[in-house]
C-alpha cells in the first residue's frame, strides 16, 4: 500500500533524473554549439571531470558512513547541500561570459560542471543510502524501490526531451532556473519522508583502508557489481549505437531514435507494479536472472528488424526486461549492507553505493572504447551518405546494439550465479540481523 511518506521520500529520484539528465545530454551541446567554445577544451575538462565523477562517490560515501551529529548521519547532508545542488544547475546555464571571452568560459563551464557533480554526489549518495536503513523487508523495498522508479523515469524523460523546448521559450538560462527550483523543491520535499535510525549514528567507524578492504573482499558485493557493471555497459551501449542504427540500418530519421528510446522507458514505467509483485515473490537474485535472460533474447531483435513498426515492437519488449532490473539493483545492494553489517558490526550503505558508481561510471570509458573501436574497424565513414555505407558498417552497428552487449549479458548472467545471497542464506541473514538488532536494544534498555 502506497504511504505518503515513501512518496516523498522517493521525490528524491525525480529530482536526481531530471538534473542530472538535462546536464549529460544537453551540458556540451550548449556550450560547445551555442556559446561556440572550442571543444578541444570541453574535451579536456570532461576527462578531468569523469576521473573526479568516478573517485568522489566512494570518497563522499566513506564520510557519510562516518559522520556523527545530532540530527543523524545522513540528512544534515541533504539538509544542506540540496540548495547548493539546485543552484549549481540553475549557474551552469547562466554563465556571466559570452563567447568573446572563450577562456573565461571555458573555465566557467569547468568550475560549474565539477560543483554540480560534488553537490549532486553528496545529496544524491546520501539520499540513495537511507534506503536500505529505512526500508527492511523484502515487500517494502521492492515496494518502493518500483515507486522510486516510477518517479525517476519521468524525471529522465523531461531532462532528456523537455529543456530545447524550454530553451525557445525562455532561453537556456530560464530553463536551467525552472528546473533548478523544480529539482531543489523535490529534494527538500523528500526530507519530509525521510526517518534515520540514530543507533546506526552511535556505531564506531572503520578506517579508510579498512573500509575499502572489506568492500572488495565481500564475495557478494564483486559477484552483485560485476553483474551490474557488465549489464549496465549494455544499456549505455544501447544508447550511444541506437542513433547509428536507426540511420543506418533502419534508414530512419532522428526523431525514430527518441520515439524508440521513450518508448522504452515509457513501458518500463507501467509495468514497474507488476514487476514489483513479481520481485517480492521470487525475491532479487530469480528476477534479476531473469531479467537479463529476457534483455539478452531480445536484444538478438536488432540483427533482424527492418522497420518503424518492428523496432516499437522491441523497444517495448525491451522495456519487460528493464523494469524488473530497475526495481532490483538498490535492493541488491541493500541486502548487501545488510549482510555486511553482521560482518563489521557497522552500517556502510554509502561505501556500498560509492563504490558500485565507481565501477559503474567506469561503464562509460569502456563502452567509449569498444564503440569506437568497432567504428573504426567495421568501415563507417562519416562523410558517407546513408545510402553509401559498406555493409560491413552495417554489420557493425547491428553488433553493438545485439551481439556484443548479448555477450556482455550472458557474461554477466554467469557471474551472477555465485552472487551468494539468495535463498535460505539470505533468510539466515535477516533473521540473524534481526536477532543482533534486539540484542542492542537489550544492551541499551
């Protein structure tokens, strides 16, 4: 049953897509194309930018674990970063240069692009982390793992469709002043959801070293990471070849792209409910299984369709095997946290989540790599027409949207059946984390 206090709490996911998408579709076209900064220099801050994207989200998740103060150890972070965060945003589209001083632009875009990401890290990583703590069961985290869900995917389709539209209306600084104020209010709306358990604030912390040694020793957590690491490769591969595809392949216009990719998600949204009946029935590790077996059949669609028409009929075939995958992977990491704090007698949600963005983010630099790497080789041409192209590029775009995340998929699917916790083992967890949390009560009474 829906609480009006999971739906504020979950506000938080709206807030995060909506940012965070506008920025990493929108970010480069806008200073590159319309305030015509040379993109060499856009390049080398994005490189400087993605190893501090990486690196900062174990680092903030490390002294999120270990802060101690009086109104908990996660909610001071939203308290106070959330308004930083949302005026970051609104500054990054308003900058005080025009482009006859490209230097002091360029330099603005890097100062803005790296405080967004350091506030968005703070506020986001510390939101994502009461999760687990707030929600313990089964029932309640699939419950609101799906309404976190279904409020994110809005939230990403508005960041990725909405702001050119805005931009014509009211300019790219209006736009980025609209969502800022339309984000910050949703993040501050999803304190009034959000309850922090001040036991967990009184447990002692382990030391840095400590804390990273025992995240990548803990089997669960490398088995869980590299199964999602691998399956996250495939959507971002996905959606970087999609557009080559349509053009190539299917001989299709850009707009068939977006229509594709919307109706991909817009599916996902409606058949988040019925994935979450399913996810509390056989529990994350049967569904997430699943879900990667649904992803790497119909991903084999790509090699045959010829049409408009078939490539809906994929998109929302891919959208079943989405929406389970949605709902799982926060869970999974909250089991996790769970089966780690019998282990160190401490709750480290953020090292968990910083640590699996790490990894993840790293998904973007491999995907670079391996798309790029197939272009050059396949024979794709740019200058070319559409017409012009040799089939082996063709060949090469049908591998990076089926055969090659195929692979990845079944490569991911193998690893993750030595992800441990599932089953009686994982029943033995909770009960045993119920027990060492009636213990503590007893201590203290």
């Amino acid at each position: 049953m829906l609480r009006m206090k999971d739906f504020l709490y979950s506000l938080g996911s709206f807030s995060s897509a909506l940012l965070s998408n506008a920025v990493s579709t929108f970010a480069i076209f806008y200073y590159v194309d319309m305030l015509k900064v040379n993109p060499a220099w856009i390049s080398i801050v994005m490189v400087l930018y993605g190893i501090w994207n990486a690196l900062n989200d174990p680092l903030f998740g490390y002294v999120s674990d270990r802060t101690r103060t009086r109104w908990g150890r996660r909610k001071p972070y939203i308290i106070f970063f959330s308004a930083p965060f949302a005026l970051s945003f609104a500054l990054f589209w308003n900058p005080p240069f025009s482009s006859s001083r490209p230097l002091l632009l360029v330099l603005y875009y890097a100062v803005l692009i790296f405080l967004f990401d350091t506030f968005f890290t703070i506020v986001i990583l510390n939101w994502t982390a009461l999760f687990p703590e707030m929600y313990q069961t089964l029932e309640e985290r699939a419950r609101v793992s799906a309404l976190r869900q279904i409020l994110a995917i809005p939230g990403l389709l508005l960041g990725i469709a909405v702001p050119p539209f805005l931009a014509s209306k009211i300019g790219w600084g209006g736009m980025g002043i609209l969502f800022a104020l339309i984000g910050g209010a949703c993040m501050y709306l999803s304190l009034l959801g959000i309850r922090e358990n001040p036991k967990y604030s009184q447990m002692e912390s382990l030391k840095f070293s400590e804390a990273i040694r025992f995240t990548l020793l803990n089997r669960s957590f490398l088995t869980y990471v590299t199964s999602s690491f691998l399956l996250q490769l495939t959507y971002t591969m996905l959606l970087t070849s999609l557009p080559f595809y349509t053009k190539y392949v299917l001989r299709l216009s850009e707009m068939s792209t977006t229509i594709m990719l919307a109706t991909i998600f817009v599916v996902a949204f409606f058949l988040l409910p019925l994935w979450q009946k399913i996810v509390a029935k056989i529990g994350t590790k049967k569904t997430l299984t699943l879900a990667m077996l649904l992803w790497a059949s119909f991903l084999s669609g790509f090699w045959f369709i010829k049409s408009f028409f078939e490539g809906i009929v994929l998109a929302c075939l891919l959208a079943f095997a989405l929406a389970p995958a949605l709902i799982v992977l926060d869970i999974m990491i909250a089991d996790i946290a769970d089966e780690d704090q019998l282990r160190t007698k401490r709750r480290r949600e953020g090292m968990f989540f910083g640590m699996n963005a790490l990894i993840i983010r790293l998904g973007i630099s491999v995907n670079s790599l391996i798309v790029g790497l197939v272009l050059s080789k396949s024979g794709y041409n740019a200058n070319f027409p559409v017409e012009a192209q040799p089939q082996s590029a063709l060949t090469g775009f049908r591998s990076l949207c089926s055969l090659i995340p195929i692979v990845a998929t079944l490569v991911g699917l193998l690893v993750l059946k030595f992800y441990p916790l599932d089953g009686s083992y994982l029943k033995n967890v909770k009960e045993q984390l119920k027990l060492l949390g009636s213990e503590n009560e007893g201590v203290r009474s």
